[in-house]
C-alpha cells in the first residue's frame, strides 16, 4: 500500500509559556498544503526501510516512521514490513514533513491490517511521536495550542488564492528556533485575529520565532520582504522555518527566487 503525506504551513504562531515537560505552550493555525511525499508499505520476511529523494539526516532507526510502527506493535500482533519514503518535502523547513510521515503511516498500518483505529486513538499514538504529529490525522485546517495537539475546528479555505512557498539554501533546527524565542502573551490571541479579512493579517498575525530566526539568517527575511514585493496580500516564515509562504490573488512572477539557489513550490 501507498499513501502520499502532505506538508503544512502555520498561520500564525504564538508561543504563550514554557512548560515543565520541556515542551512550550502555542497557539497556532495548521493549514494542509500539497507538497508531498510518497510512503509505501510492504509485508517482508525482515524489517526493512528504505529512503529516496531528498537525504534524510540521522541514523534509519529514529526515523518516525520506524517510531511509529513499534509503538502500534506494542498493542497489535503486526508482521515483518519493509517501508519505503521518498523524501521531497524539505527538511528544517517548518512544514511538519516528519510528523506528515508518521501519522500518514499510522494510517496507512490501520488501513492495510484492519486495525479499526479511531480517529482519537490514532492522534494518542501520533502524540507519542512529536508535538504537532497528531494534526496530519484529520489533516485539514485547525487551531491548535498546548503543545501544539490540542485542536479546535476552524473554518479556513485559501481554495480562492494562490499560494506559494520559498524554502532558501538554509537549516534551521527546532532546538535552535525555541533557544531564541521569549514566551509572552499575545495582545490579541489568534482565533479572534483568524476572523479579520485577509488584507488585514500581516503585520497582525505573526510568528514569534521570525525576530531572532532572521536575524541570524537573513536570507530567510530577505525572501519575506521578495514575497511581499510580489504581491503577496499576507506572508509568513512557517513554524520554526526556514521556509517561508506567501499568499497572493493570482499567480506572481518568483523568477527572482530561482538563481538564488531557493527551492519554489508554486500553487501550493
């Protein structure tokens, strides 16, 4: 069996309080987009993981994936498999690549074995697994705060705009995006600031780690301010970066990004 994880962009993030388990608490908005990768599942004498496309760092054995499938063999008897992920969407992005490809593969082991997980149960496994995992379950926009898996439904469809992302030449860790973050109270939380037209958000809906994160790389501002200058009606780094998204009435001209050794993905 085959399945096609899908990326995500955050609308807003706010980082409100750290909290003892190490983790911070957020508020967000995750938004489905259709950068994807490809994930395959195959009954095999041994256990098997393969990769392919863009490099994934680390050693096999943390793969989310792999993660994933011994937290579910815990609970149900399930066989030898041999996983194969092609790896296109970009790494130290901000896009939740590795959270899309463990949920969608908790999914993917529930479909294929006949498991009859509920849609809570499989999010209490994708918990386990890291802090915005459990959204690439239901997969469509919500509001998200705790860690970042505690949802509320929102109405939230950008079917109408055209959305492109711009992932520069650059790594940002996560570790590193929280070291330079302050928790603080926003003035105006984000599910009243989600309801103002779009024309109104930027500048108004924000993400707390751009301050620090472009200050150490400008490159990531830069692609911003190039967004913005094309037309962009909002534009935002997503999650920890580094890549950054910007939403337009119509199809904008991003040749300026294509010789500066950026990766673009258009109508997203």
């Amino acid at each position: 069996m085959i399945c096609f994880p899908n990326a995500k962009i955050n609308i807003g993030l706010n980082i409100t309080s750290r909290r003892s388990d190490g983790y911070h608490n957020l508020e967000t908005i995750f938004y489905p987009i259709q950068i994807k990768d490809a994930l395959e599942l195959i009954e095999a004498p041994e256990m098997g993981f393969e990769t392919s496309g863009i490099v994934i760092p680390g050693h096999a054995n943390e793969n989310l994936c792999l993660k994933a499938y011994s937290l579910l063999r815990k609970d149900f008897d399930l066989p030898n498999i041999t996983i194969h992920l092609h790896k296109n969407i970009p790494i130290g992005a901000g896009l939740g690549g590795g959270s899309a490809d463990a949920a969608f593969f908790i999914k993917l082991v529930n479909d294929k074995f006949g498991l009859g997980l509920s849609v809570t149960t499989m999010e209490d496994y994708c918990r386990l697994l890291g802090a915005d995992c459990a959204f690439f379950i239901q997969n469509k926009p919500l509001f998200a705060c705790g860690k970042g898996d505690v949802f509320k439904d929102i109405t939230l469809d950008f079917s109408p705009y055209y959305i492109a992302l711009v992932m520069p030449p650059v790594h940002v860790s996560t570790a590193e995006a929280y070291r330079g973050v302050l928790p603080k109270l926003p003035q105006q939380g984000l599910e009243a600031l989600i309801k103002l037209p779009l024309q109104n958000w930027q500048g108004k809906i924000v993400n707390d780690f751009e301050p620090h994160i472009f200050k150490a790389y400008p490159q990531i501002r830069n692609v911003k301010a190039e967004l913005i200058k094309a037309g962009a009606i909002f534009s935002l780094m997503s999650g920890s970066g580094a890549s950054v998204f910007g939403i337009f009435d119509s199809k904008p001209d991003l040749s300026v990004f294509k010789n500066d050794g950026c990766l673009v993905f258009e109508d997203v």
